[in-house]
C-alpha cells in the first residue's frame, strides 16, 4: 500500500489555474484491473485505488501520511516556462 503525494497540473482545456494549488494524496494500485467479459468495462478489486484526499500543503500530507504509516512517493512539481515576447515579434 504505498502512496503518491503530487501537485495537480493546469487543465490544458482552460487557461485558469484553479485546483492547481492542493496537494493530492492517493494510493497506487496494489492489483491490476479486470474487464468483465459480459459487459466490457473494467473493474478492480482494490477499494484504496478509489481514494484521493486533498491536502493545503506538502508538509500536512507528508504528516498525514507518516501518522498513519503509508510509505508514500513525493512527485515533483513541474513549472511552467515563460516566453515573453512583445507583440511585434510575431511580425518579423
């Protein structure tokens, strides 16, 4: 039962960066899925896979994680690189 504690990235859909500040904790799968062969769709047995929990910050999910004793992976956080260019650049 081990762990993932991420930082969501931005929506590509929409430019806002709404939901993008928590910090996400939730359980790696421990058993593969199955598809069920009379109706197609996937199932698993592994109820955790089901869990996500949201935390305000690193550090409270790396507590939260260590009081109960989930080992747990920190992923890291990608920043976005900026191209700042003016306008009448697209013009040359």
């Amino acid at each position: 039962m081990k762990a993932r504690i991420y930082q969501p990235a931005k929506n590509a859909m929409q430019s806002g960066t709404a939901n993008t500040h928590q910090w996400i904790l939730e359980f790696e799968p421990e058993l593969a899925r199955k598809i069920d062969p009379l109706m197609g769709w996937t199932s698993s047995a592994d109820m955790r896979s089901q869990v996500k929990m949201k935390f305000e910050s690193l550090e409270a999910a790396q507590a939260y994680a260590e009081r109960n004793g989930i080992p747990y992976d920190v992923k890291p956080v990608h920043k976005k690189k900026r191209h700042i260019q003016a306008y009448a650049d697209n013009f040359k």
